[in-house]
C-alpha cells in the first residue's frame, strides 16, 4: 500500500472521516470521507 492510515472519527459533520499520509517520503495529506 502507499498510503497509512493516522486516524478516524467523526469530526463535527456527522461524517467518518479516515486522514492518511502517502508513504512516498512527502507530507501530503489527504481525507477519505465516509457518508454514514
């Protein structure tokens, strides 16, 4: 895989969202959104 998880939860909209970073030796960062 490229990319790792860091974390998850709802964050205030009722969504899941899951945050991950490309493990390519660079910061970006991005969100999956998950609608419940």
């Amino acid at each position: 895989s490229k990319s790792l998880v860091l974390g998850y939860g709802h964050i205030g909209d009722g969504n899941l969202h899951v945050n991950i970073i490309l493990d390519e030796g660079s910061e970006f960062k991005d969100s999956f959104v998950f609608k419940e």
